[in-house]
C-alpha cells in the first residue's frame, strides 16, 4: 500500500515534466570560430570547426543572472581581448510558461568572419515562426527579441 501511494504521485510528475530543449550553434563558416558560455561563471572557449563545429547546452536557468549568453568571437581569446567583436546568443528560461526567450546582438562591432553572410536563430519547432535573421551578418535595426516553447532546440547558424 505504500509503495501504491508513493508510485502514484511520482507518475504523475514525471508525466507532467516537458522535456527541455537546448541552444546550440552551428558553425557553417570556413574559419573555426570560438564560444564562451558566461552566466554566473563563464566557461571555454569552445574550439567550432569550420563548416562542421558545434555547440550545444541544454537551456537552464542560472542561479544568480537567469539568463544564459553564448559569447562568439573569431578569436581564440576574442573574450579577453579588449574591443574584440562579439556575436552574443543570449537565452532566458522560463520553465513555468515553458518558454525560452532568446536574441542576438553583437558587441565591440560587427565581426568580420560574419560580415556579408547570413546569420539565423531558428527553433527546431516547425509551429514557432519567430525567428531571427541577419541577411548580411550584422544586426539589423529593431528589437532582435523572440520567443518559443522551450520544448525544442533554438539554433544559430552562422554563414548559414
């Protein structure tokens, strides 16, 4: 009878918890490009190959910012370089509203090993159509802010 009592309840958490989607970055350049995933602590720098390189971590909510940033640089120490050009994939995890709110945005200028290719930030979730894209591989103007279901991957493709 305890083991009945204790079972139940445990089923039927696990039937209400929704799996939890990931953000990634997806080199498709021809140069290796480097991330750092800074929130509380920052760690790195992840080496992305050309035209195959990947990152990828499961979307989580930091303890002290909330948020998350993916920190791109063309440079192996591009974090630590004063004034060197930086493309931020930034997320926020929502967990209640299943959410994940996500931009992109450059820092100390637009990277050149981007410039004049295509950038896109896309969910995995073929019903989210919010997406964000950088046809020539700098920020347009306007809010760069989006949301979908944190249920699937958001994906940064650059030179896609």
């Amino acid at each position: 009878m305890l083991l009945t009592n204790l079972i139940t309840p445990l089923a039927f958490l696990a039937a209400t918890v929704s799996a939890i989607g990931s953000a990634r970055v997806n080199n498709k350049c021809t140069s290796n490009v480097y991330v750092w995933p800074v929130g509380t602590n920052i760690t790195g720098p992840y080496g992305l190959s050309g035209t195959v390189g990947y990152y990828a971590e499961s979307f989580h909510v930091d303890p002290n910012t909330g948020g998350r940033a993916l920190k791109i640089s063309s440079h192996s120490d591009g974090l630590y370089t004063p004034g060197t050009p930086q493309t931020i994939f930034a997320y926020n995890l929502d967990v209640g509203a299943n959410q994940v709110w996500f931009d992109l945005s450059n820092v100390f200028g637009n990277n050149p090993a981007f410039v004049g290719k295509k950038i896109t930030v896309k969910s995995a979730d073929p019903a989210c159509t919010q997406e964000i894209v950088w046809p020539a591989g700098v920020p347009p103007a306007g809010s760069q802010v989006r949301v979908c279901s944190a249920s699937s991957n958001v994906v940064l493709t650059l030179c896609a």
